[in-house]
C-alpha cells in the first residue's frame, strides 16, 4: 500500500481490497476463459485501489479510479455499506461445494463438474436425475453409486487380501506370468487409494502374456473380486493395456468396493513401468525432471535419448529417440546417476 500518510498498517480502502482478493482467489480456481479474464482485472482493480488515496465513499468515487468497472464499483458499494459482499458467500457455499462433490465422482473432472454446475446441478441426486439435461457416462454412474466406497482409502491388510486371491486366478491362466503390485502398496503405505497391478511375462520360451488380461477380467468378474467395469481396454488382448474397475473382497458381508487398475507390459519395459506406476507422482517429476536435464527421456516405457521435440510445443516428440535402458529400475537409477531408493524411499 503506497498512503503511507493515511494510515501506517494497512491501506484505507484494506476491507474492500481483502474481499475483492477473495473474489478473485474464487475465480482462479474456475476453468473459464471468463474466470480468468476477472482474474485478470481484479489484479488490476486491487492494485489501483492499493495506490488511491483516500478512504473511497461513493460509487461515483469507485467508478472514478482507473481499472474499475461498473460491476466492480457496485461490489465496492456493496463492501462499503454491509461491510460484506452476498456474492462471496454465495459461491463458497455453492458453485465451490457442488463442484468439489462432482469431482469426487470417478472420471469427473473441473470441466465436466463446472459444466454440470451451470447446467443447475447442485447434488448427485441432480446429476442422476439428468436435471438441466445433464448427461452422466456409464462410468460415471458407477462412480455415482458408489460414491463413498470410492472416496474412501482401503487398509493396506485389505489391498493385499485382494491382491493375494487375484494373483493364483492369473498364475493359473498361465504359471509363467510376472504379477506385481504397484502404487501406494509397494512403496509401503498404511492406506491405499485403489489396487495397481502390473501384468508381464519372460519372453524366453518364445510365447507372451498376449490374451492374459481379457482371460483374468472374465475369471475376476466370475468369482466375485471385479464387480464393475469403469474402462475396459480396446484391446485386452494387446501386449500393452490398461483396465480400470471396481472389486471387493467377495463373500463377505460389507466388504466396500475399492478401485483397482491392471497394466499390461511388454517384458522388456517392466523395469520402467515398474518405476512409472510405483510413484509418487512428486518422484517420477523429480526423476524426469533428472532424465531431461541429461539430455534424456524418461516415460513408463524406457529411457531413451536422443529425442527431439517440438521446439513450439515440448510436450511433443518429433522422434523415439534410442532406448538406453526399461528392463529394470536398478539400470535406469544407475544411468541418471541417482542413488537407488527402495520404493519406500520414493515419497514427497
Ligand atoms: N502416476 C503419475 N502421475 C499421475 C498419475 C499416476 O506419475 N498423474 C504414477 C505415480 C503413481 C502411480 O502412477 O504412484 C499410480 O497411480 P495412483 O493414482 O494409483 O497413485 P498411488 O498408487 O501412488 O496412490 P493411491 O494410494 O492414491 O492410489
Ligand atoms: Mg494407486
Ligand atoms: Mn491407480
């Protein structure tokens, strides 16, 4: 604040300015291009109030400074007179809640919540109801009805209950296959958020797991541990895919529904899927971060060098590049340099 003469602390116009940061912090959590437009002229209506001098005391004022509009002068009014702002109110309660509910439906994200939200959806009843002609995917019925089971995290003790009536169904498939679990489980947490398996198979007698997965989905959905399918993939039968569904504990009364993902890798890329899907997400960012800086790419199917990408957009490879390394996470630490770390290591 720039009055300094006015008042030693804070500026003379600090209430209003609190609240239009309110406003605009509410704004930048939005998606729209609207949102991010008022964003951008809060910014611009803060800092011209942090400069105005004196203590502003009529919409005519308000309207006067440089940087505020009509609608923003009314709010200013607003704050003046009530010392608050409804619409601060309204929108934490509402627009924010309905949209934090929405997101905690499987497949739901800031986009669809928000495009939910203005269609006048306020509860998951609403979206079930198609009101304001809302449409819901299967997937997201699914993540509607079990809704609480979902957003709940399993015990570790039950994950690998599952994990361990699952992995005998797939051996019995075929005795050679590589199972692994993933995720939160293998860097050893308390509680995990779903079940992440990984699928392979040593190539040394000619043959793969091609076939593997369609195979174990049937057998999971007959015994009673996979209940509902959330995307299947196009191709079960590739040598690469990823399943996503629900399962349970079967035959016990109350077991929830917890969320479980299978992956499907080429032999020769279990090293680097094994890094990818073990996580944390913070790690992998550190370690690509690592890989990148070397001149190097690293993604869940190897790492690579020499590849080039688009000098406009970096997110896009203009080639494979070599494969430097994917067999096993020891070869790819070893060439990036970075000390080994048990997988309970590789945490935030
Ligand atoms: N992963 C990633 N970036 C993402 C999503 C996932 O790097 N945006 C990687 C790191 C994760 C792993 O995949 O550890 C598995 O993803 P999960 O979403 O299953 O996450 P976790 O198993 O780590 O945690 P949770 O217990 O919540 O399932
Ligand atoms: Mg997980
Ligand atoms: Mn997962």
């Amino acid at each position: 604040c720039d009055n300094k003469e006015i008042q030693r602390d804070t500026c003379v116009n600090q209430d209003i300015i609190d609240k239009l940061q309110e406003l605009k912090d509410l704004h930048q959590a939005k998606p729209t291009d609207d949102d991010h437009w008022r964003v951008f002229s809060y910014s611009k209506c803060i800092r011209a109030l942090k400069n105005h001098p004196k203590r502003i005391e009529s919409i005519a004022e308000a309207r006067a400074i440089r940087g505020v509009g009509e609608k923003t002068a009314a709010k200013i009014m607003e704050i003046i007179e009530t010392g608050n702002l409804r619409r601060i109110g309204y929108e934490t309660t509402d627009d924010i809640k309905a949209t934090r509910v929405f997101q905690g439906i499987y497949g739901v994200g800031q986009s669809t919540a928000y495009q939910w939200y203005a269609a006048g959806c306020r509860t998951l009843e609403d979206i079930v109801n198609g009101k304001g002609g809302v449409k819901s995917t299967p997937a997201q019925e699914i993540g509607i009805r079990f809704y609480d089971d979902i957003n709940d995290r399993m015990p570790r003790e039950e994950a690998k209950e599952i994990f361990d009536l699952i992995k005998p169904i797939a051996l019995n498939i075929d005795p050679k296959l590589f199972v692994e679990i993933m995720g939160s489980y293998r860097r050893g947490k308390k509680d995990c958020g779903d079940i992440d398996i990984m699928i392979t198979r040593p190539t040394g007698d000619g043959r793969t797991h091609e076939g593997v997965l369609s195979r174990l989905l049937q057998n999971l959905h007959t015994a009673g541990i996979i209940t509902e399918d959330l995307a299947v993939p196009e191709d079960s039968d590739d040598l690469e895919a990823i399943y996503r569904g629900l399962c349970r504990v079967p035959h016990r009364d109350g077991s929830k529904r917890r969320r479980i993902d299978f992956l499907t890798v080429p032999w020769r890329s279990r090293g680097a899927a094994l890094l990818y899907y073990t996580g944390d997400d913070i790690f992998n960012r550190a370690i690509r971060m690592k890989a990148s800086v070397l001149g190097y790419s690293l993604n869940q199917k190897g790492l690579f060098a020499g590849v080039v990408r688009d000098p406009r957009d970096r997110r896009v490879k203009l080639n494979t590049g070599t494969l430097l390394a994917s067999e096993t996470e020891e070869e790819i630490f070893k060439i990036l340099n970075v000390p080994w770390q048990e997988p309970h290591e590789r945490v935030r």
